[in-house]
C-alpha cells in the first residue's frame, strides 16, 4: 500500500512496470493530440480569431473610448434597465473601441457591412468575457491590456455581446449590441 514506504530500499532502481509505461504513453499520445488539436480548431472552430494585445491603462482606454463617443454618437439606446447607452457610428476602415466594465458594454456600435474596422476590447476593472451571440465569438476581456482584432462584418443585422465570464452581481445583466447595417 502506498502509505507505507517500498520494502525495497533502492525502489528507484527497480524497472518501470509495463502498464505504467503504457500509461505514460497514452497520456503522451494525447498531450500530443490535443496540442495539435488547439492548432488546427483556431482555424476549424472559427471562434477563436486571431487577435492581438498590448498593454494600455484603464485612464489611456477610457479616454479613448470617449473620445470616439463625443464625436461619432448618432442616437441612444434604452436598455431594459432603462439605462442610455450612445450607439456610436465609427468611420469605416477606423479604430473603433469597446469598454466592458461593471455591468455594461460601452458603448453600442454601429457598423458598416463589409467594410473593415479595428476593434479595440479592454476592461476597466476585472476581467470579462466578450461573446458576440449569435456568432458565437468568444474572447478574454482584461484590465490592463487591449484586445485587438481586425474585423470585416460581412452580414447585417443586430449582434447581442454577452458577459461570459462571472463578474459579480450585475453579470447576467452585462449586454451589449453590434448593429451591422449597409452603407449609408
Ligand atoms: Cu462582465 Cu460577467
């Protein structure tokens, strides 16, 4: 029994049983597989983009954000809570940002279908979860850093952004919206 020390002092010395040796090499097999596996759904799942980061501050992103607020707000949207929220209609070809903080997405975005944005994601507190429903396209929200992707909607239409990561009280009620709309 393992709690009690191998009667065999030099045990270490004694060669590897074959089970255990088969044991290790199933695990190896699929360590093996599943790394391959992470490569090739990037690519196959379609929900993981290929996205970059940089570390910027809290200060640094919320003034930019406000700043693309302040010049692009076209109209307000009501939530059910009934809380405004600017629905901002960003150049096309442009930066365009999205704070997630506690409990919202800010602001809502609108954009232009098969034109070209960069999409800036950070948080201004802890960490969040970007899902883009019903797309289905997932990513890590963090303080500190920015989320980078290039992104060309190419199908208009209203997207719902959804916190999937736990966040606190107010995190089933953190919901956003992407409008995809044609050239105007
Ligand atoms: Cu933000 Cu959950």
């Amino acid at each position: 029994m393992s709690i009690y020390p191998p009667k065999e002092a030099l045990w270490w010395k004694t060669p590897i049983g074959k089970s255990e040796l088969v044991w290790v090499g199933v695990a190896l097999v699929w360590c093996l597989f599943m790394f391959a596996f992470m490569v090739y759904w990037h690519g196959a799942g379609k929900q993981n983009l290929s996205n970059e980061a940089y570390r910027i501050s809290a200060e640094d992103f919320s003034a930019k954000t406000k700043a693309m607020v302040d010049k692009y707000t076209v109209r307000q949207y009501k939530t059910k809570l009934g809380t405004e929220i600017p629905v901002v209609h960003p150049p096309a070809g442009g930066d365009v940002y999205l704070t997630a903080r506690l409990w919202q997405w800010w602001p809502m975005l609108e954009l232009e279908k098969d034109k070209s944005y960069r999409l800036h994601i950070s948080s201004l507190d802890w960490m969040h979860g970007f899902s883009l429903q019903p797309v289905n396209i997932n990513l890590e929200i963090l303080p500190d850093y920015e989320t980078v992707l290039t992104t060309t909607p190419d199908k208009a239409g209203e997207y719902t952004i959804v916190c999937n990561e736990y966040c606190g009280i107010g995190h089933h009620t953190m919901m956003g919206k992407i409008f995809v709309v044609d050239k105007k």
